[in-house]
C-alpha cells in the first residue's frame, strides 16, 4: 500500500494537485501564500532596519563623546537620523533646552530622566512596529495549514466512501497529498517567522540596553554642565 500511494504521489505535479484542489483548499492555500509573502517582506524590512540602527547607533556615540556641546551634538544628529539613540537624545535635549530656558540649570532632574524614558519607550515602540505581524503569521499558519490537511483528509475518505469501499489507495492518493501540502505551507510560513521574530526580538533588547546606557551618558554629561 505504502508504494502504491508514493507511485501516486509522484505521478501528479505539485502545481496539478494545487489546481485539482477544492475551492476551501485553494483559499487556504492562498491565504498562506499572502501571510508568507507579507512575512518576508516584514523580514527584510526589519533586517535592513535594525543593521541601520546599529551602524548609526555607532557613528552618533562616536560623535556624542567628541562632540564639546548638546548644541553641537544636535547639530550633528540630524546625520544619523537611524539612530535609535539620536531619537532618545532630541527628547532629552529638548527638556534640557526647555530648563536651561526658563531657570539657567537644569533644576529637575527627575522630569529630566522621565523625558528619556519617553525618548526611549518611543524608539522601542518603533523598533516593534510589525512584530505582531511576525507573532501573528507564524502562530496562526501552522493552524491554518492543519484545516486545510483536515479538509483534504476528509475529501478523501467522502471518496473512498463513495466509490463503496473498493477504490484502492492510489484513487485517494490525490486528496491525501494536497492534504500534506496544506501543511507544509503552514509550516513554511510559521517556520521564517518565528525564527526572525524571535532574532529580532533580542535585536530589540540590545538596542534598548545601548538606549538606557545612553540616557545615563547623557545625564552625567548634563550633570557636568548645567546642573545647579
């Protein structure tokens, strides 16, 4: 029984199972497709982001610790604008600008710290921005791919139910391999997407570590200069 069903199997194309498949079968088929797709879109999208991020991350600390001035750094972040860092430092800047302003020091440090915080849960939301995406596709299309197996199955066995228990495996042979194709393209969406959401996932955390090893920088600098 066993070659019987592989000799089926590799009689019928991959493209013609998909095509012989039923309307329910094919949506599914479809909606994998389209959230593998949207997935690895996602994917290099944040590849690409966060390798920006860290390369500015690099340049603007450098030009952060030369730098003899907060003026001096603003002027120079507007380079760097893929900067996580640079994001955390206008929000601090501009506290230290709004203090320096109205009393000539910086006289609440505490509002000052929670500016930072500010600066940095902004640039974590916006390293996060599509991670559900990810979450979502690899959690779901294992499952979405298991319902189209079940249909497949089913069609198969309402066959072999049919023809009164006399058709042999290979007449059914059709219904069970679309049945495994749903699968694995359930698995082949859900795989990519858990293994980059899970890498870009610690990207996050360090980015964020460098962030609030940052805003302590920043304050001692501020401390040095313009506190009372």
């Amino acid at each position: 029984m066993t070659h019987t069903f592989v000799g089926a199997f590799l009689q019928l194309s991959i493209w013609e199972l998909v095509m012989a498949a039923s309307l329910v079968s094919k949506a599914v088929l479809a909606m994998l497709l389209v959230a593998s797709l949207m997935s690895w879109t996602v994917i290099f999208a944040k590849w690409t982001q966060f390798r920006n991020a860290s390369a500015a991350n690099t340049a603007f600390l450098r030009a952060f610790r030369k730098s003899p001035s907060l003026d001096a750094v603003a002027v120079a972040s507007e380079q760097f604008r893929n900067s996580p860092l640079t994001g955390v430092f206008d929000f601090g800047y501009q506290e230290v600008a709004r203090q320096i302003k109205v009393k000539g020091a910086i006289a609440n440090k505490v509002a000052l710290e929670r500016t930072l915080q500010l600066g940095i849960s902004e640039e974590v939301a916006r390293l996060e921005r599509s991670m559900s995406w990810l979450a979502t596709t690899a959690t779901v299309s294992p499952f979405v791919g298991l319902f189209g197996t079940v249909l497949g199955i089913i069609d198969s066995f309402q066959g072999l139910g049919a023809s009164g228990g006399s058709a042999s495996l290979r007449a059914v042979a059709p219904g069970i391999s679309e049945a495994l194709i749903a699968t694995a393209a359930g698995l082949a969406a859900a795989i990519p997407a858990a293994i980059a959401y899970n890498a870009f996932g610690h990207s996050i955390k360090e980015l964020a570590a460098r962030m609030d090893d940052f805003s302590l920088e920043f304050l001692n600098l501020t401390e040095r200069h313009f506190e009372e």
